[in-house]
C-alpha cells in the first residue's frame, strides 16, 4: 500500500519540514496492523518526493478475531489497495502536518504549493466516475487508470480497481486532510468500528471544504458506514456550516416515529388533503403554490385535479425539491401535464415575483417549524406581498396530545416543531392575520373529535383555517 507525495515548489525540501521527515532519512513507525515506512526516492533542487509505505500484517489482522478462520481472511487484497488502513497512516505518521503545524516554517504551512499524489491501486467499486465526483471539486486534476480486476487479465465489465494521480496547488494540510477523509470513502469500508467519535473527525478533517463539497451527503454517508444517525448529525452539521437556514433543515428531518404511527392510524395525511382539495374545488382555484412542499405529497394529489391549471411546489431545501420530482416522475410525464407543474426553490422569508398571480396558497403542517421571527416574515411574504384570494393553513392541535399515550404532558409531536398551538392561540393568530392583512377566516376541524377520560374537549388532532382575502 503506497502513496507518494510530490512537489516541485522551491526548494523541493520544504515538504520535509511540512511532514517532518528528513529526505536523508528512511524512517518506520509501528501501527496496530503493521508497519509504516516513510522514504524519499527522489530529493534534489528541481523535486522531492515523499513516500509512505504500509507493510500489513495478515496474521495480525486477524489475531483476535472470533468466529470461523477462512483462507480469504490470510489471503486478499487488503495489504496492497488504499484504504481505511492509509488514513489510519496519514493520521498517526503525518499528524502533525494534517493538523496544519510547522513550528520551524509556520509560513509554509498556510502557503499554496504545487502537489502531485500518486496511489497505485485504490478500490473503488463505484467505478472511474466518484473519481470524478470526488475529488474534481477540490481543484485537483485527476488521472486515473483502470487495473485489471479478473483472473483472465482481461479489464472487467465494472472495473473496481484503480491508480490516480492528483495534481493541485494546495497547502499540505488540504491535501491531507482530503485524502484522509475520501480515501475509506471510495474503499466503501473501514476496518474499525465506527462511533460517534468518527463525526467529530469527519467534521474537523472536512472543515473548509467538505459542507460545500456537491457529494457531501455520500461522502458522510460511507465515511460513517451508513451509520444513519451518526450520518444525518453530520449532514445537518455540513448544512449548517453551508448557511442553509434552520428551516430547510428541518424540513428535511426524518418524520418522528411517534407522529408518523398516530397519523397513520388516523390516516391524517390523506384527512388533510382531501379537505384541502375541497376547499379549492368549492373556491375555483386555478393557479395553486404549495409553500414548503418537501417531498411533493400533496402536489402529488393535486397533479391529479384537472381543474387545476397550474400547480406550484416551493421549498428551501433542494433535496426535497428532488425527492418531489422523483415523486411526480416529472421526467415521465407527458408534455402537457410537465406544463402544469413548476418546482422553485425558494424562502418564505423572501418576497418572491415568482408568485404574482396565484389565486390560492397552501401551508400544509409548515407554520410549526418556524421560530417567531421566520412566523412574522411569513406572514408579510403571504398575506401581504403574495396576497392570494385564498390561504390554507393547516397545523397541530397541541389540546389533542393529551389523547396520545406515547406523550408525555407538554411535549410535542415532532422533534423539529417549534411550537404547537391551542384552537384558541391559533385562532388568536389567525385574527391578527385577518384584521392587518384584509382577511377572514373559517376555522375547520380534521381529524375525529376527541374527549379525555375525565370528560375534557380536546378538539381534532390538526386544525386548519381558512383564509379568503376581502373583496
């Protein structure tokens, strides 16, 4: 297992100082699963190169281990292709110039060099493509050659072996830092256990670089061994580092499996979209935007209305914009019907002209997620700026949790809602929306009426109002 670093910046020798390692010099250092050898088979005034060499121990790999000893556990590619073992390397041999530090040259450390890596076989079942995909992003220009992967010597259908040459001008630190972490990416796998110690060194190893990386999302998934909740920690993380508002990232979070059970039983998804379908039916809505749409449920139902000339989805989060296109099989439907749907991206923060025009909005369990701030910018954004002839918002009825046994007094449905409201909170808010922005409002219960054991009205599990703008 080798990579070689090389540079031709002047002098070439400063790489040693970077990794402290003298070019004169061949040194080893004793790893839990063999040997690591540093060298510089070339070092004069034109270039240096270094080089890290793993000698693995089969025996030792498996020492230990329970279970049944198979002949593959000896005898496999494990000590000659990159992977988890080299970033393990990376980290204990050059760890002081991965941690950015140089205490003879600290100059050098925040200076741009030109850098040339070189591995000679590194796995990569996905093929030459995540290459690619991978590293291109971070300015590298990437050269790959494909190994032969079958007995016959004849390259294979799905080659998944492969050496890559990376050249950039980068700081040391960056390169190492990259190859650290995308290495067990493209192996698909690490020979340790992974913990949640490993998101905090995926986030430390991925600053500056890795929450605006195109592949973030599979890069933290196969880091973290698909581990999904180690892996949403860190992608909501990434998000946050990207600036993407707490909204977007709440709207993508995984439903809360106390919400999801209750609502399946009462079948309240399909309860509030039919009601929604019926107000616009009864009001002859034609144009209908669908504000934090997420994963295009409801515009899915609403595709299916022929009175409904054109349908808007709108959300902040991409991801959810193309989980709704999957949904809708946009790319598989026919031109007419392509005509009538358009998914934006977009923020309830923001005046939107996209929007002029729509004769009715819908906010299906959205208002919920919002912090007090965000509530009030929506509010100017609808029912001022936009000003449709018609506004459905549905929400919660926190008065019908007390119904739910799963609860306990004073929590909430779902990890992400920032707060619940009463019918009488709600309609107090709705009544504000009426008497500044020229509205009235209908209230409307969904769901079926619910009475506590001591007798208490606790109204509908989800309320809805009825906005419709005065004439």
């Amino acid at each position: 297992m080798l990579l070689s670093i090389s540079t031709t910046h002047h002098p070439p020798s400063d790489i040693g100082y970077l990794l402290h390692k003298h070019p004169d010099r061949v040194q080893s250092f004793d790893l839990a699963f063999g040997k690591a050898h540093v060298f510089y088979p070339d070092s004069d005034n034109e270039r240096c190169t270094a080089c890290l060499m793993l000698d693995v121990d089969p025996i030792g790999l498996v020492r230990g281990k329970r279970g049944e000893r198979t002949l593959d556990q000896y005898v496999n590619d494990r000590p000659y292709v990159a992977s988890s073992m080299l970033a393990v390397a990376i980290a204990q041999v050059y760890g002081t110039a991965l941690a950015g530090n140089c205490k003879d040259h600290p100059a050098l450390v925040s200076t741009a060099i030109p850098l040339e890596v070189r591995i000679p076989s590194l796995p990569c079942a996905s093929g030459e493509e995540l290459l690619h995909r991978l590293f291109e992003p971070l300015g590298y220009r990437v050269s790959v050659t494909v190994h032969s992967s079958n007995t016959t010597g004849e390259p294979s259908d799905k080659p998944s072996l492969f050496g890559i040459e990376l050249a950039a001008t980068k700081t040391l630190s960056d390169l190492l830092s990259h190859l650290y972490v995308l290495i067990p990416v493209l192996d698909n796998e690490k020979h340790y256990y992974v913990g949640d110690d490993e998101v905090a060194k995926l986030m430390r190893h991925g600053e500056g670089w890795l929450a605006q990386h195109p592949e973030r999302e599979l890069i933290a998934n196969r880091y973290l061994k698909y581990r999904r909740t180690l892996a949403d920690d860190a992608i909501k993380q990434l998000r946050e580092q990207d600036g993407e508002s707490p909204i977007a990232i709440d709207s993508d979070s995984p439903d809360d499996p106390r919400e999801e059970a209750t609502e399946n039983k009462l079948s309240l998804h399909q309860q509030r979209h039919h009601e929604i379908l019926s107000v616009l039916q009864t009001h002859g809505a034609r144009k209908v935007v669908d504000l934090g749409c997420g994963e295009g449920k409801l515009l899915r139902e609403l595709l299916k209305q022929p009175n409904l000339e054109k349908i808007i989805g709108m959300d902040v989060s991409h991801r959810s914009l193309e989980m709704a296109a999957d949904r809708l099989r946009l790319d598989r439907l026919p031109p007419r019907m392509q005509q009538r749907v358009e998914l934006l991206h977009g923020s309830l923060m923001y005046r939107d002209q996209r929007m002029d025009g729509v004769d009715a909005a819908v906010l299906c369990e959205v208002i919920e997620h919002m912090d007090q701030p965000r509530l009030e910018a929506m509010e100017k954004v609808v029912f001022w700026s936009m000003k449709p002839e018609l506004v459905i918002v549905s929400t919660p009825n926190s008065e019908y949790n007390a119904m739910w046994e799963s609860l306990t007094a004073g929590s909430m449905r779902h990890k992400d809602h920032r707060f619940e409201w009463t019918r009488e909170q709600f309609q107090a808010w709705a009544n504000s929306i009426c008497s500044r922005f020229g509205y009235t409002c209908e209230f409307r219960n969904i769901g079926e009426l619910g009475t506590t054991s001591d007798g208490r009205d606790v109204g509908s599990p989800t309320q809805m109002g009825v906005f419709v703008r005065d004439s």
